[in-house]
C-alpha cells in the first residue's frame, strides 16, 4: 500500500465514525494513524490493526498482545517498556477503535473543536501522548501531506444535537447512524454494507425497529 492510498484509506474510515462521536476534524486523527503506525507498516499495524498505539488499559476486554515501545516520561530522554496493545480485526475496526477509546470523559474537551491544531494541544495535554514534540510532530504531517482537504467539509451535514459534546452510549451511537440510514446517507445494499462495516446488522436492525 502507498503512502497516498494509506492517507486515503484511514480517510475514508475516519470520515465514516468522526461526526458520530462528535469530532468535527479528521486531518490530525489521520496523522496520528500515519505517525503512530509508520505508515501502518509497524507490527502493532500491519498484523494487528491497531494504528494508534492504543493500550489495553483496565476496560479492554478484547485480544491483546503483549510489544516493546518506548515513552518519554522524561523530556528528552526515552524510556524502553513492554506493554499490552489492544488487538483490532480489521482497519475499519482499528479507526473506530480509535473513536470508541477517545469516547469518555476524560477525552470529552475533543468534541466539538474545529482546529486541526487546537484538537491536537488537547488530546496531548489529556495525556493520550508522552512526546515532548507530539505537536509540532502531528503538525507537521498535517503540513507535508496537506491533510486539512479532509476538514474541508466536515460537519456540512450533522445535525447540532448531535454534537452536544456529551459522551455517546452505544445505542446513542446506533441510533444517529440509523437515523442517517433512514435520510440516505449510507446507500443502499452492498454499498450500505460497506459503508457501515461491522456495525451493518447492528444499525440495520434499528433502522427496521424505526421505520
């Protein structure tokens, strides 16, 4: 996979969960992807999925595997750990995997925040990062890549009460994607099924309850 088709892939998954979860940005969620992951041509990537460098934590009740990384707890100085990484089946459920660990109070000042930059200052000082130059380094593969074309349109179509900035229950979730079913914004047949991924039967079975 290129570079190029690397960018647009995550886009096209981030694009599909963001204005679910309230994120009205996807260029510095892109860049983390690329600068997490190597392009996902990292281990934890390109054998598992997880482009984010996501760990378990205490909630994680899926798979897991157990990798060497490093952290600057330190500034300027890099610290050798081994950790335990949450383990995803495909891309499209590593990018929600993304969305779903962003989901909580603790990351909650996320939604809503309309600059790549702003977005990228307050999931660093919310502690998702222990890089000294997390953002100046996002920042920059935001520049080099100019993926600020995917902000360009986001949110044209979201409705206010759906970005209350509150943090979403599942069923919340399931009910905003078939309401967006319903209006036609996930096609029809295959191309639904595509569209909406492992979440298809899920939001299918509401959109059968709704309508």
């Amino acid at each position: 996979m290129t570079n190029n088709e690397f960018i647009e892939q995550i886009g096209k998954c981030v694009k599909k969960y963001a204005y679910v979860y309230g994120i009205e940005v996807h260029s510095p969620i892109i860049a983390q992807a690329i600068l997490e992951s190597g392009w996902g041509k990292s281990g934890l990537a390109s054998k598992y999925h997880n482009y984010f460098g996501l760990k378990c934590g205490s909630s994680w009740k899926g798979k897991s595997v157990n990798m060497a990384t490093k952290e600057e707890y330190k500034v300027g100085t890099l610290t050798n750990i081994r950790d335990n990484f949450r383990v995803y089946d495909s891309m499209d459920a590593g990018i929600k995997g993304y969305f779903d660990f962003i989901n909580t109070s603790r990351y909650a000042n996320l939604k809503g925040v309309k600059s790549p930059e702003e977005y990228v200052r307050r999931i660093k000082a919310d502690g998702y990062a222990t890089s000294s130059k997390y953002v100046d380094n996002i920042m920059r593969v935001i520049r080099d890549n100019k993926l600020t074309r995917f902000d360009d349109k986001v949110g044209g179509n979201m409705k206010k009460e759906e970005l209350t900035g509150k943090v979403l229950s599942g069923k919340e979730i399931i009910n905003i994607l078939a309401k967006r079913v319903i209006n036609g914004d996930y096609g029809t047949g295959v191309d639904r099924k595509e569209k909406l991924g492992e979440l298809y039967p899920i939001v299918q079975k509401r959109v059968n309850e709704l309508c």
